[in-house]
C-alpha cells in the first residue's frame, strides 16, 4: 500500500494551528507583490532588468513552492485531541522530567510540522520525542544524542 501525504493526518495545537494560518496569509501576500514586481520588470528591457527578472522568477518559484507545501499541510491538518490519556504520553502531551542533578524540563509533544525545541516543542519523530511516545510517570527516559546517552525521569503528564 503506497502512503502519500495526503494520507497522513497532522494534528497541531491551536498555536501550531494558528501559525500556519499566518504562514499561509503572509506567503500569499508575498506572492502577490513579487507578482506586482515581475510585471512592472516585464515593461523594461534593460540588460539589468533581464536579470532583475530572472530572480524575481526565482524567489516566485520558491514562495510558491512553500506555499503548496504549507497548504497541503492546512489540508491534512487537524486539532489535537483536548481530551487524551494523562497516564501514558502522547502527542499533545505536556510533560514535566527531570535530570539527576534535579533540573526540571517541560516539552509539548507535537507533530514534526509545529516542533520548535527551543520553545519546548519537541516532535513525535525526534529522538526524545520517539522515547516518551506511550511511556507513563516515573519512567526512566534513554536517548542517544551522539555518542552521549542522556537520561531524564518523567514526573508529570498534562
């Protein structure tokens, strides 16, 4: 069975949601006004304005490319579960772990589409992300970061 992207749900939190809403709002209005640009480059036929256009055309290829791309998502896009299992992890899950040296760290599970590490947000498909995936509280959690292991305790779920 062959998978495609449109067969894969990506469930976003209401932020996550949001954002590419805005992503999508500010592609369009970049479209439109390199849109504007290319015709009024059009008019010319300077040595200069040649090249101008062509990367004018450039940046439209890319800002249309990331468009449909972000697009696609919205189309497979779906809100997290409100309600999910506070005993295992999922994604959606807000966890609380904590080192041996008594350090607290609080990620967000979130598909790989809204993952922003340095906001907390960790992806389902990172590897700690793939580690806390169905663990419960008091589990120990072991990943690979190089040729480092690091080990974290889960002692809350939200």
């Amino acid at each position: 069975m062959n998978i495609t992207m449109t067969d894969k749900t990506t469930y976003l939190s209401k932020k996550g949601m949001k954002e590419l809403k805005k992503n999508i709002i500010q592609l369009e209005h970049d479209r439109q006004k390199t849109l504007q640009i290319l015709r009024g480059l059009d008019k010319s036929s300077g040595r200069d304005d040649h090249l101008n256009r062509i990367e004018t055309v450039f940046r439209l290829e890319g800002i249309e490319a990331e468009l449909a791309d972000k697009k696609l998502t919205m189309s497979t896009a779906q809100l997290l579960p409100s309600q999910h299992s506070r005993l295992q992890v999922a994604i959606g899950s807000i966890v609380d772990l904590i080192d041996n040296s008594g350090r607290l760290f609080r990620f967000k599970i979130v598909d790989s589409v809204e993952a922003n590490p340095s906001d907390g947000r960790i992806s389902t498909l990172s590897p700690l992300g793939q580690t806390l995936i169905g663990k419960t509280i008091r589990d120990i959690v072991e990943w690979r970061n190089g040729l480092s292991v690091n080990k974290l305790q889960l002692i809350r779920i939200i």
